[in-house]
C-alpha cells in the first residue's frame, strides 16, 4: 500500500505542479497560483500522515521493478494548447487524489475526506484556469 501512496502523491504533485506554474507563469494568477499550491502542499503533508517520513515512502518504492512502468496510454502530442495542458494535468492529478481517498479510507476517515475535498477543488480551478486561457486565446 505505501508504493500505492508514494506514486499517486507523486503523480498528484507533479500534475498540480504543472499548473501551478500554468498559473503563475502565463496567466500571472497569485490566487490561483496559491490556490494549487495549497492543495501539492495537503497531498504531501497528507501522504507523510498516512505512510511515514519521506525517507518511508522512498524505501517502499521499487520503480524498477513496477509492472505498470512500462505502460503508457498518454500521447503528449494531443495536447495541442495551454488548456489541453491543464486538463491533461489536472485529469492526472485528479485520479492520483481518487486513490488517495480511496486507499486512506482504509487508514484514517478524516484524511480521506481531506483528498476528496482536493479532488473538488481540482474540478473547480480546471474548469476557472481553461476558462481563462480560453479568454486570453480569445476564444
């Protein structure tokens, strides 16, 4: 269960960092941009009350060993714009916060409820930073 947590904080912070920097860099955006990182910051605080110090979940992890690493079912290339960026992230980020509430329901209740909650406010702001790309392309 820690690989399960290690990797899906992993793939949430990476996506929401992508964002994040979306947010901050193109669209100059300080409440959004804190706004993301309030939630990276949850996830990793979070995932450290589930399953241990950094160095804990670093030890569970066994990346070369991972049946799913040779996987890919994303094609960079699709994503033709700075939203289709964001919602790829997002998306990713989204699912990584589902396996959280899910697996933390098993260990703490609260926690749990903590990564739904993120996973609402996900919808949210990709839905607030699309709509604002949309308008500074001018569509």
């Amino acid at each position: 269960m820690l690989r399960a947590i290690d990797a899906n904080s992993n793939r949430v912070s990476e996506g929401v960092r992508v964002v994040e920097e979306v947010a901050r860099f193109m669209l100059d955006e300080p409440g959004l941009t804190q706004r993301l990182k309030a939630v990276r910051h949850f996830v990793r605080q979070a995932t450290h009350q589930l399953g241990g110090s950094a160095a804990e979940l670093t030890a569970a992890r066994d990346s070369d060993a991972d049946v799913g690493k040779a996987l890919s079912t994303t094609d960079s290339s699709d994503r033709k714009d700075a939203a289709g960026l964001v919602s790829a992230n997002l998306k990713r980020a989204e699912e990584g916060l589902r396996v959280l509430e899910e697996m933390s329901a098993l260990l703490d209740a609260e926690l749990s409820n903590g990564f739904k909650q993120r996973r609402f406010e996900l919808y949210t702001l990709e839905k607030e930073i699309v709509a604002l790309l949309a308008h500074a392309e001018g569509r």
